[in-house]
C-alpha cells in the first residue's frame, strides 16, 4: 500500500506581520515572487520567505508557521530598534546584547543585560556607592532627568534584581512584557543622558 505522508504541498504565502530585524521598523512582510510556502509533512507547520516592504531595507527572513498563519519563529529574529549614537561603546553594546536575547525569546538574559547597562552608565557617570540602588541615587545629582526616569532607573534595578535570582520579588515574572517595557525604558533613559545633547547643538549649528 502507498501512502504519501511525506508530500510536501505549495501554499500561495500571505503577507506577515513582523518587526524587521534589519530596519526594526513593524512591517506587513511580503512573499517572494514565484517562491510558495511549503507545509512540512506529517506536521501542521509550514515554512516560507518573506522581504521587509521598506524599499531601503527588503531584509530577507525565514520563517515558521502554522497552518493557520501564525508565525511561531522567524529567522534572523525580530529586533527592537535601537540608535546606538552618541552612547558610550560598552553601554550601547551591553543594550544591544539585551535587545538580541529579547530577540531569542531569553527575557531572563535581557534583565540581566538590562541591569547591566544601567551598572555601566553608573560606572560611566561616576556615580558610586557600594550597591546600584545607592550609585543609582547618587546619579540624581550628576545627570539631569525627568524625575519619571529616576523612579524609572529604579524599577529597572528591581526587574534585574528579579532576573538575576530563582524568585522573582518585585515582578510578577521577568517574561516578555516586562522586558519590553525594560527596553523602552532604558532606550528613553539614555537618550535623555547622552543623546538630546547632540541633538539641540545639531539644531542650534542651523542658526544663521
Ligand atoms: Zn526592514
């Protein structure tokens, strides 16, 4: 008897939802040309190719999905853009190895890069004491900052407080949604420390 269990089938791709890993912007990512998703036999996935629709950017990603669309993983892995101008080197690449492993789904790493970088911007700034929740205080009174980002800097320390050990005390978990918000959080931290004052003397150099 023949059964062909092992028959790959041609599916037409549909548009997908991603953040590129190249560009980071949130884009509906397009089939290529001629080139069909295929369902992968005796299962319920399906693999296929997607470009980036940003006509500077057409990243090409592979992906993973169900039969139903839904993407389960996508390669390279989306990345939350970051501008690394203007931060010192090893802050913006402690930040940017938290954006990877947000990338590869590793939340518990992220915190931990997360914290990280805040350790680092410390170091950075001269701001000291004996624990980060001291050198975070002692920060206050060299940089200037919205006091939102203070108590934010904070919430940062105790989400990498929660990453770093087995249980979590502040946070409900170190998953995703806190990791998100850690990173956006950070990005708006150190834009304001090293990054709007290149930018108003970038504005003020158009004066007459
Ligand atoms: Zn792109």
């Amino acid at each position: 008897m023949l059964i062909k269990l092992n028959q790959t089938m041609p599916i037409a791709g549909q548009k997908l939802s991603l953040r590129c890993p190249g560009c980071g912007n949130i884009g509906s990512f397009e089939p290529i040309d001629l080139i069909y998703d295929i369902s992968v036999p005796m299962t319920t996935t399906v693999l296929g190719q997607r470009v980036c629709p940003n006509p500077e950017c057409r990243t090409h990603v592979f992906c993973i999905l169900t039969l139903q669309g839904k993407i389960i993983r996508s390669y390279p892995p989306e990345r939350i853009h970051f501008e690394s101008g203007s931060i010192p080197e090893p802050i913006a690449k402690t930040f940017s190895e938290a954006i990877a492993c947000h990338g590869e789904q590793l939340y518990v790493a992220a915190g931990i890069m997360i914290r990280r970088a805040l350790e680092e911007l410390c170091e950075d700034k001269h701001a000291d004491g004996k624990t980060l929740q001291e050198r975070i205080q002692s920060l206050r009174s060299i940089v200037v900052l919205p006091p939102d980002l203070f108590e934010g800097l904070d919430d940062l320390r105790l989400l990498g407080n929660d990453a770093t050990h087995v249980e979590s005390k502040t946070y409900k978990s170190v998953g995703r949604e806190e990791v998100e918000i850690g990173i956006e959080l950070t990005k708006e931290i150190l834009k304001a420390v090293y990054q709007l004052g290149g930018l108003i003397e970038r504005m003020r150099a158009l004066k007459k």
